[in-house]
C-alpha cells in the first residue's frame, strides 16, 4: 500500500515538474520572440549665413584715491552703454561680465610701495543687425574704450525653423539606411519605435590676426559676415517585419 502511495506521489511530481518546465519555457521563447529591430544613427547638416555679432568691451577707470577710480569707471562705463543703445543694441543685449577694483603695487629700487587705484569692467553686446557690424565696429574703436574683442559672428542655436528641419532630416537619413539593411536581409521595414537625438553647432568665428578684432576708426574697412554650420545626429530603432 505504502509503495503504491509513494509511486502516485512521484508520478504527480514528475507531472507537476513537467507543467512547470513547460510554462518557464513558453515564457522564454516570448520573451525572446519579441518584434525584432534594426538600430541605425542619422545626420543632418546646414549651413546657414550668420545672424549675430558679439563684442566684448573692456573699461578702465585709475585715480590715486579709490572712489574716485571707482566714480571714473561708473562714467565711462556709463558714456559707453548710451553710445551703444544710441546706435540701436536694445538693453537685453548689454550685460556687466566682470569688475574689479585693486590697488597697483609698485617697485621702487626694491622697496613696495601702493600705486594708485584701478577700477575695471567688461562689458557683453550682441548685435542683431549683422549688417551694422563694420560701423558699430568702427564705433567702439574710436570711443574712450581700452579693448574691443569682436565680432565674432555666430547664429542663434535656438532657431526652432533650423531644429526642425535638421531633425527631419536627420531621420529621414536614418529611414534610409535601415532601408538599405532591412532589404539586404529579405525583410520590410516597420515603423520607428525609438528615436534620439543630440545636435552640435560649429561657428564660423571671423578674426584678426592674432585673435582680436581690432579695427582702425576707418568705416570702410569691411568685415565679413560669414556662415556657420548646424548639425544633428539622431539614433532611430526601427521595427523589422
């Protein structure tokens, strides 16, 4: 009786163990019998005509007390930024970077001694008007200015026109190459199930010789606009069917 018993439970345990297999082994095969796919990169480019100019202007203002270098450099500074929105760059295109004030040390036959006191600022413009860019050159040159770095022209990677259309471009790159490799293996090509995207700008940056845009007061003297160049790559998988 007792080995009649044992034999049924064994055979319901091999049973058992034999459904069990079965499902682990159907779960398998769907998990691994999922739509296959293709993954292929895309790429766009434009080159488009540069729509902004940049400048950098640096003011310096000097006195033996320190609040009247200080009062120096607010009135020079100031005198700039009327001339600049006089000649039409709006207040959100004019920005303080930096300011410092400090004392100059002086040398005198090995023995220190306290200069006179330097109060100094930079100060960022953007011109829109990339048409303007010579005169307004010419502008900051002659003007009591220490240094003027610029232009430096560039486009606005914020352009929604331009990011649209690099990104379809982009991907229709990628349609066509999952194309070609879908066709070379006998298969169709399904629908994008995965897209993305990262994008890259190279400005074209015109200077002087030696970095610095340094212009004479000659408003003839003539600056060139040039391009620069947008990219976007895209990373598409597609559905294979």
């Amino acid at each position: 009786m007792d080995n009649r018993r044992n034999k049924i439970i064994i055979a319901v345990l091999v049973f058992l163990l034999i459904v069990l297999g079965a499902k682990n082994y159907k779960s398998d095969k769907n998990s691994c019998g999922e739509r296959e796919i293709v993954t292929v990169s895309g790429e766009a480019n434009l080159e488009e005509m540069n729509k902004l100019a940049s400048f950098t202007v640096s003011i310096e203002g000097e006195d033996e007390e320190k609040d009247k270098a200080v009062k120096d450099l607010e009135e020079r500074s100031a005198r700039v930024i009327k001339l600049v929105k006089d000649f039409g760059i709006e207040d959100k295109d004019i920005e303080t970077e930096t300011m410092n004030v400090y004392q100059e040390s002086i040398w005198d036959d090995g023995e220190k001694r306290k200069g006179d006191w330097k109060a100094s600022t930079s100060i960022s413009l953007v011109l829109r008007e990339v048409d303007k860019s010579s005169k307004l050159t010419s502008l900051l040159n002659s003007s009591d200015i220490e240094r003027v770095n610029g232009p430096n022209f560039y486009i606005d990677e914020d352009d929604k026109e331009n990011d649209k259309e690099l990104f379809e471009m982009a991907v229709k790159d990628a349609r066509e190459k999952a194309e070609l490799l879908a066709k070379s293996a006998g298969r169709r090509l399904g629908e994008a199930v995965k897209i993305s995207e990262g994008s890259s700008s190279q400005p074209s940056v015109y200077k002087a010789m030696g970095g610095v845009m340094e212009l004479s007061t000659d408003s003839s003297m003539p600056v060139e606009v040039g391009s620069s160049k947008l990219s976007k790559s895209v990373v598409v998988v597609f559905e294979l069917k």
